[in-house]
C-alpha cells in the first residue's frame, strides 16, 4: 500500500512569505549577475592604476637621484659622477625578466619537440581518416 499524500490547509500568510522569498532572490540574483559585469573592469583598472602609480614613483625617485648627481657633480667641478645604485624594485625586475629570459630559452628549446609531435599526429590522423573510407 502506497501512503497517501496529505495537503496542508492553505495558508495565505506563507503564500506571501514565499512570493517575498522569491523576489527577494530573484532581487539576489540580479545583484550577483551586475557585480559579475562590474567588479572585472573595476579589479583591472585599480591594477592599471597601482602599476601607473609604482612607475610614477619609480620615475620621481630616479628623477631626484639625478638631480642629486648633477648637483654634486657640478660642486665637484667636473669630476665624473658616481655609479647610479640600485633603485629600490631593482632586484625584482631584474629576477623577472632572468625569469622571462628562461621561459623564452626554455620554449625555444621545447618548441621543435612539440612541432615533431604536431606533425607525427596529423600524419596519424590522415592515415586513420584515409584508411576509414
């Protein structure tokens, strides 16, 4: 025997509690699908900003380095003036790019490996294909 399902009386005070409920996610819903339009733009200038704003200061810092080298040059009646020292990224931009220089020796290596595999499967896939028919 099959139990019989049993209906409770209906209630208008949940039937309103449930259309709330419902606009309420449906409210919900357009607030995540406008913060996934606007958030993207809004992460990549504030980066774009943060990167202008390190340059900005790298370019007053090495601005103010030279003032201070002609300055003393010029009390020192010509004598030449001393190595500029490091600004202060300069150990990070120098590992980045030894990092890039690697990643692009790397792929030179790898590359005539990956086109030999490319080649051996397409000559793979032409026989398959011609030999179906």
């Amino acid at each position: 025997m099959e139990p019989q399902p049993a209906y409770e009386p209906f209630d208008a005070r949940k039937r309103t509690r449930l259309a709330e409920l419902v606009a309420t996610e449906e409210r919900l819903l357009q607030d995540v699908a406008q913060l996934k339009r606007s958030v993207p733009p809004a992460a990549a200038q504030a980066a774009a900003a943060r990167a202008q704003a390190a340059g900005e200061a790298d370019e007053a810092s090495l601005a103010r380095r030279l003032e201070a080298l002609s300055a003393a040059a010029a009390a020192r009646d010509g004598a030449a003036p001393p190595l500029l020292s490091d600004l202060p990224r300069q150990q990070s931009v120098e590992q980045a790019f030894a990092d890039a220089v690697r990643g692009l020796e790397k792929l030179k290596r790898d590359m005539p490996t990956v086109i030999a595999k490319m080649e051996r499967a397409r000559v793979a896939g032409e026989y398959v294909v011609g030999h179906k028919e």
